[in-house]
C-alpha cells in the first residue's frame, strides 16, 4: 500500500530505517532518494535535501509492501503518476 509524507522527520525516519541516503539526481537537480543498490546518484547531506524538499513543495511516497521498498520525491502531480504506473503492472516506475 502506498503512503504519501510531507514532514520531513517522517521521511528521514522513514529513510534511515531502510538504508536510503538523500541525493540530488545528476540529470534533473530534484531531490531523491537511493535505495541501497541503487546508483548513478549524487549524494547530498540532510539540510541540503530538506530545505530543497520544503522549497519545492515536495511530496514523498512510498510503498510499504514487505520485501519491496519503492519510492518517490516529487511534486504532487508527479506523484500520481507514480502511484498509477506502478498500479498498472510491470512497466510500472519503481
């Protein structure tokens, strides 16, 4: 089930306790977060990462399902569509 976080306590709580660490994407400069083993990122520090998410107005979803962390940093409207793909299957974004 997915879940959707605007505090950014939560979210960090929510990170550490899977192994994610606060990164900006190379391509876009948007925030994120990396999975472990997940790559291809640049690392960034937590006030950094917050003031941006605050500033954008971010959102971060999640999907709570055990043995299958999945989530997202984005807009709001970004979100849904991240929600929609992975309701629709395997070509879904993850």
């Amino acid at each position: 089930m997915f879940r959707t976080i605007q505090d950014v306590v939560e979210l960090r709580r929510w990170a550490e306790s899977h192994g994610a660490r606060p990164c900006r994407d190379q391509h876009t400069g948007r925030p994120m977060l990396a999975l472990p083993g997940q790559g291809g990122t640049c690392d960034v520090g937590w006030d950094e990462f917050e003031a941006t998410f605050l500033a954008s107005h971010d959102v971060f979803v999640y999907d709570d399902a055990p043995g299958r962390p999945r989530c997202f940093v984005g807009p709001p409207a970004e979100a849904y569509a991240f929600i929609r793909g992975a309701a629709d299957g395997p070509h879904a974004v993850a």
